[in-house]
C-alpha cells in the first residue's frame, strides 16, 4: 500500500498538478482525526507521513511535567530523562502509538482524500480557465433546454448554462446550433464551476464589433457606451483618437459590409451607431437619431434631467415604437429625456422658469407619501 500510495502522489502531481506536499498534509490531517476517532479520544497525536518511504506512523505527543496528572497528555521528568538526558520541563515527546491494523484506515483514508483532492483539482482548473474568459466571447453549441436554462457546450466541453433573460427573444435555439455567447458569470460552486452565458448583454455587441473592427480592437476608436434591446435595436455611442478617422463611418464599413456582420451575428438586430462627443448637447442629438432636434433644454432642478424639443411631424419618430427611441437615447447618454413638440416650447420654458415648481424627484416622493 505505502509504495502504491507514493506512486499514486507522484503520478497527481505530474498529471493534475496536484502538488504532492498538498496531498500529504491533507492526508496527515484527516488520518490524525480516523484516529482520534477510532483509536482514541485525545486531541494530541499527530500523524506522519514520509513521502519517500511511504511510511505512515502515528505519534502521542506529551509534555513533560513534574508530576503526571494525564497521562495520556503528559510523561514525568525522570521517565523523559531515561529516555533523553537532554529533555526538560515543558518540553514535548513524541511517542509511536501506530495501531497494528492501522494500514487498513490509512489506505481507505488516502483514497477518499485523493479522490476528494483530484475533484477539488479539476474543478479549481475549469474554473481558472473560464474565470480569464469572463467578458470575453467563445463560439457555443446548443446541447439541451429545459424550464430553467438553454445549455450550451462550450470549447473544452464545458457545459454553460444561459438564463431566460440571456437568450434573443427574436431567435429558437434548436440543438446543435453554433452560436457567440458572451461568458457573463463564473461561479466557483463546491459542486463544481458554473459558467453562465449571454445573448443579450450589452458587451456581446462591444466584443462583436471589437472582433470585426480592427480600429476598435486596437483603440483608436472607442466604444464609449452601449444601449440595448436584444433582437430589436441597439445604440453604440463612438469615439474616434484619429482626429483624420470618422468613427462612424469606420463602424459601419464600406456598403456596411462591417455593421452588416454582427446584425447577421444577432439575428437581425438592428445597430445605430451615433458619435460620442463631450459635449451633453450634441451628444443628446446624436443619440437621438434619426430623429432631427430643435432643441435640448436642461432641466435647472435636476442635473440629469433635460427637455429634447423636436419638429412637431418628427415626434412619433424620435420618441420611437413603444418609446423605443427615446429609451435607448436615455440610457445611452445617461439622461432622463423628455420629448415634446417644438410648438410647446413656451410653455417647457415657462415651466422650467416656474419658481414655484418642485424638482421632479421631491415631486415623485411627495406624490408616494400622498
């Protein structure tokens, strides 16, 4: 058993990366408790295990007292003398107390540790590689469904798991279908890693255009923010560092040969790509397209707040099906935009000027207490 178990350590090492130091210390411990709970009830033996000759062997470790008062703790002077002219009071001894049956116990033992180890090992190495994959795209395979998740195969083998909320709605994943996920979340759970992946976080279309777009992979033209309604429409809000580059026009492509790819990619999902510019005016406007804006009115009681007057025959246009428009607009620059018609410009300024009027979030509070 001993020469089988230094091979069994040896071998881990070379094929798991279990480092054999690691193994020999868990083993020790746990023999230390088989013991203490098979043999005897005191809490001051150890167990060693020399990893060369495979030997195990268990030791009382005693203290050395003047008197004994437990002597299965503690071993008189003169006896600790007669065995060592060199021991003193307080000094500790150890004394081989290996039960003859031992071998059985220690065998059963260091197969469960090893086994329990190489799981931990296996389970440590999924989880290292797919935590550096974390944001990251990888092409996936769907394998089955179920009320829960769509699972997807991943490179390696990994199963990954993806949410109801992670899948396009506009798209039925039938099984086999290859397709880009984002890995959006690795937990590192004792039954082992779980990855989750995404169709419909925002940073799958940042990765998609940062895989497509040189320009955008290397920097010199950012990303600056991303709005997005899975399988429907997304806003991309660029920046170009080559004052002699257009950004937009480096997204979209020649004929949107560029854009064109990752709407294939998304299942027709349709991409506005707008400029980003320090300026919140012209910014708002930009993200507001197609829709032509007259004015931006900001809000004085609410720094995040501003009033985006339009042509009356373009409100429909920038507000958007469902308010789509003006939604994605919003979350894009980070500002809570209201529409209204140019016609109404009097009146948005006179109640912008009203000194009487609440800002909008003591308005909200107000109208919860009542």
């Amino acid at each position: 058993m001993s020469k089988e178990l230094v091979a069994a350590l040896n071998a881990l090492e070379e094929e798991k990366n279990i480092k054999a130091e690691v193994l020999v210390e868990a083993i020790e411990e746990a023999l230390k408790k088989a013991y203490e709970k098979n043999y005897d009830d005191a809490d001051n033996v150890e167990v060693i295990f020399d990893q060369k000759k495979g030997n195990i062997k268990v030791y009382s470790v005693k203290t050395v007292v003047e008197e004994v008062e437990d002597a299965n703790k503690e071993v008189a002077l003169d006896d600790a003398l007669a065995k060592n002219k060199a021991y003193e009071l307080g000094d500790e001894i150890k004394f081989e107390v290996t039960p003859s049956d031992f071998g059985r116990l220690a065998a059963q033992t260091a197969k469960q540790i090893i086994m329990q180890k190489v799981r931990e090992a296996e389970r440590g190495n999924v989880y290292n590689n797919f935590i550096t994959y974390k944001d990251e795209i990888v092409t996936g395979e769907a394998e089955r469904q179920d009320s829960r998740f769509l699972y997807v195969i991943l490179p390696g083998g990994q199963e990954a798991a993806m949410k109801p909320e992670d899948q396009m709605p506009n798209e039925s994943y039938q099984m086999g279908d290859h397709m880009k996920v984002l890995v959006s979340e690795v937990q590192n759970e004792v039954k082992g890693p779980q990855v989750f992946v995404s169709r419909t976080h925002p940073d799958l279309v940042k990765r998609l255009f940062e895989s497509e777009v040189p320009e955008v992979y290397d920097g010199t033209v950012e990303i600056k923010s991303i709005s997005r309604e899975a399988g429907d429409r997304s806003k991309i809000a660029v920046y170009s560092h080559n004052e002699n580059l257009d950004a937009v026009g480096t997204m979209v492509g020649q004929r949107g040969a560029r854009v064109q790819t990752i709407v294939n990619e998304l299942s027709g999902e349709n991409m506005d790509i707008v400029e980003w510019t320090e300026d919140p005016v012209e910014f708002i406007k930009n993200a507001l397209n197609p829709a032509e804006v007259v004015d931006v009115i900001f809000d004085p009681l609410n720094e995040r707040g501003v009033t985006v007057l339009v042509p009356d025959y373009q409100l429909s246009l920038a507000i958007g099906k469902r308010g789509q428009n003006a939604r994605l607009a919003a979350r894009l620059t980070n500002f809570k935009i209201d529409i209204k018609p140019e016609s109404e410009r009097d009146a948005v300024i006179a109640e912008m000027e009203n000194p009487d009027r609440v800002a909008p979030e003591a308005a909200d509070k107000r109208s919860t207490e009542d």
